[in-house]
C-alpha cells in the first residue's frame, strides 16, 4: 500500500509533530493510517493501486519490550481497550443505532471493527479449501476485538459460544495462542507485526504457553491452527471482499436467536449489549 506522505503527516499534526514521535509512536501511526485507507477503500471500491507489502527484507528495526514498556505513559489510551470504546486520534464518533432484534449480520454492519481484516481471512480459508468451520471461525476470530483485544480468543469464545458448534469456539478460543509458536510444517511463521506489537524480545504469559501446551496435543490442534494460517498480518487494498459470499455459511454454523442477540438471555447476551450501547454510562 503506497502512502500519502503529505496527508499522512498533516494527519499527525504536520512534519515537526512527526519528527517528536519515536519510532514505535510513528509506527502505531503508519499502521492506524493504513487500516483506515483499507476500510476507506473497501468502502469507495477505489482500490490502492500501489504495490503490496513484500517479505521481510531484514532492514527492520523492532522495539524490545522495555522500548513499549517506556511508551506507555506516551499515550492518552490503553492498547487493550477495543475500538469501540476509543477514539481513533480523536473523538469517537456518534453510532446508529442497532435494530430491535439484531442479527449477526447488523453487528458486522454497525458495530464490529477489524471487518475487512476477517473478510479477507475468510477468503483466504475458501480460496484453499479450509471446511466451513474454518472459514467461518476465520471470519469472527477476531471481531471480540472491537470490545476488547486483551485476551481477545477467550472472549471471542465466550461471545460466540451460545450460537456455533464446540469445534468453532475451541478454534476461535486458542487461534490466539497459537499465534505466538510457528508451525512450519503447515507453513505458519512468527508474524513481523507481533515483533512491532509486543517487542522483538517478548516471550509470551504463562497462561498462553499453557494454552498452547494443551493444544498443541489436542484433537483438534489443527482447527486453531488453520486459523492462524489463514489468517493476514497485512493490508491487501486491491483484495475487495464482502459479507455476500458467506451468507449461506453463516445461515449454517451461526444458531441466531429470534429475540436479537443481545435480547436472548444467553451467558453472552451482555457482551453484544455492550457492543450495542457502548456509550451507555452503566
């Protein structure tokens, strides 16, 4: 994706604003920057035409975990919170309201953040043949984050639980720790971007390398697994995908409620009332 130097750094305030930042500050901005061009234009259907990012070239410089560490004092946000709740360098911005009994569909359209991210994982998981289990947790396993992104497999999980088969919430629940340990012989590599996020040095929490541990000997290992394979740890602006091709898989592995979701009483009904209201004082 090519950027828009000048408008990225008006952006940010203009170039002296740029030159204060360190290079985390000024990386966090370049990745802010190009997930808000992707939705921009996923949303006008005016694909980027610059090249794409290519493999690592090893001319990068990642920060330790005492680098984000410094930073956090830097910052006027937690990095856990999900976007909903947050603004984007901003305000956050007034929502419409959900419909009296929504749909998973209406969240995908009105609340959820992260979309393009998980449509594109989901494409990937049917363009190589992945069950429709898979393409289907490919296609939620990551929109807990517009709520939280701490720990965002577990809650995941619990949000989706109430409505698909135990093998989707066992993959949607430990593709997050799974993420964290190469696999090489399905082709899955340390991401770069988990080098920027967490520090080139960062060992994962104990409970992540129990969770792993657990899995990686568990009959369905490669559930989670196929997950991370397929899902992106780069913006594709000239791959343009909509919820249409997966209507019908949705219809089969998603139990809606008749009330809403929300509505329903189930053990998640408060967490998509959360995403529903998120500017509600209590």
């Amino acid at each position: 994706m090519e950027i828009d130097r000048r408008l990225f750094l008006a952006g940010l305030g203009g170039a002296a604003a740029v030159a204060a930042l360190d290079h985390e500050a000024r990386a966090e901005a370049i990745e802010d920057y190009m997930a808000e061009q992707l939705d921009a234009s996923a949303e006008s259907g005016d694909p980027d035409d610059g090249p794409d990012d290519g493999p690592d070239d090893g001319k990068d410089k990642f920060p330790t975990v005492a680098d984000l560490a410094a930073e956090i004092e830097t910052r006027d946000y937690r990095r856990g919170a999900g976007a909903v709740f947050v603004g984007d360098r901003g305000n956050v911005k007034r929502l419409q309201p959900m419909p009296a009994q929504p749909t998973l569909l209406d969240y995908y359209k009105l609340r959820f953040t992260a979309v393009n991210h998980v449509l594109q994982s989901a494409n990937r998981a049917m363009k190589t043949g992945m069950t429709e289990e898979i393409i289907f947790a490919c296609l939620v396993h990551d929109v807990s984050q517009t709520m939280i992104r701490v720990d965002h497999g577990w809650f995941g999980a619990q949000l989706f639980e109430p409505y698909v088969s135990e093998k989707v919430a066992f993959a949607i629940r430990y593709h997050q720790a799974l993420r964290f340990f190469p696999d090489h012989s399905v082709g899955y590599q340390y991401p770069d971007l988990y080098k920027r996020m967490f520090g080139e040095d960062y060992e994962p929490p104990p409970h992540i390398r129990a969770a792993y541990k657990f899995v990686k000997d568990h009959k369905w290992y490669m559930e989670p697994r196929l997950v991370t394979v397929n899902d992106l740890y780069a913006f594709d602006p000239n791959v343009k995908v909509t919820i249409d091709p997966f209507i019908d898989i949705i219809g089969r592995q998603f139990k809606q409620p008749k009330e809403g979701l929300g509505n329903d009483n189930s053990p998640s009904a408060h967490m998509w009332r959360a995403m529903a209201l998120p500017d509600s004082p209590l």
